[in-house]
C-alpha cells in the first residue's frame, strides 16, 4: 500500500493518515469513517460538504494534540496554521485531498472490510460524478428553452438582455 498524497495551491505536500485516535476525533467532529454499513452514505455527505470534508482531511494530516485537532503543523521547517491550509486550497487541491483521504481510508481499512470499503468509496464517487454530470446537462437544457421561449415571444430576460449588450458591445469589434 503506498502513502498517499496530495498538494495545496502553494505546491506543499500532505500525506493524510489515519489511527484510531484520528478516526475518534473525525467522529467527534460528525463523520463516522468507522461504520462500515453507514460509509457511503458518509463518503457521499463528504464529497458534498466541502467544509466538512476540510475539517476531516485537516485532522488526517495534522493530527491531533491532547486528543483534540492540531491547530498548527510543522512543514518542512514551517508553522503552518489551519487557517493558512485553508486559504492554500482551491476545489482541484480538495478533490485532490479527498482522493488522498479515500486512500488513507481503505489503507487503514481492516483487512476483511478492506474491499468493502473500497467499492462503496468508488460506487460513490462514480454516481456523484454522474449526478454532477446530469445536473449540468439539466441546467443547459432549462436555460436553452428559455431562452428559445423568450426569442420566440422576442423578449428576452432582463438580465440576459444585459448580458448580451454588455458582451456585443465590449468585444472586438467595439470601437472607443
């Protein structure tokens, strides 16, 4: 099992781990990684609370002092503070981390309910993409029709309208 890792914006690498004090505390902060029967239902609530998902990943990376989240890390000869990784991840770095996380989870994982976590983590992911996917084909789909409607009746939404105006008048063919 290799260690995984991921990067913050600012190029730092973090390698997520877990023990059992990590998972306690993960717990305590609302998200049981420990109950197998429950974990795509967790994984799902993970890949959808951003929020969330940081507080948990924080904990993997950071660990813990006293049995509480470390509020600061030392990196390569650094102080790093939650805050600071916060304001060093951007969505590919958390999409990122959570892979990172999904590894770390499986490899702690007993080996019995090892590849039952593996598939629910990877059923998961796979039917949020989809959904994510779907939903972006719907809005295209709404915003085409009403947008045909409103040509159709020759009148647009105000908003569109503006932007429209907006984006004809300001490009290249704009003069001063």
């Amino acid at each position: 099992m290799s260690q995984p890792s991921f990067h913050d914006t600012q190029g730092r690498e973090y390698f997520p781990a877990l023990d059992y004090a990590r998972l306690l505390a993960i717990r305590q902060a609302g998200v049981d990684l420990g109950h197998v029967e429950q974990f795509g239902k967790t994984w799902a609530r993970l890949l959808v609370d951003d929020l969330k998902s940081l507080d948990v990943i924080w904990i993997a990376i950071a660990g813990l002092v006293d049995g509480q989240p470390a509020a600061a890390v030392k990196l390569n000869g650094e102080r790093l503070t939650f805050a600071d990784w916060l304001a060093a991840m951007n969505g590919e770095a958390l999409d990122a981390a959570r892979e990172a996380l999904g590894v770390a989870i499986v490899n702690f994982t007993p080996p019995l309910r090892r590849g039952t976590i593996q598939q629910s983590l990877l059923a998961v992911t796979r039917a949020h993409r989809e959904a994510m996917a779907e939903a972006e084909q719907n809005i295209q789909t709404v915003l085409d029709e009403r947008l045909a409607r409103a040509l159709q009746h020759g009148k647009l939404p105000p908003k569109l309208a503006e932007s429209l105006a907006t984006s004809t008048t300001a490009g290249p063919s704009a003069r001063p």
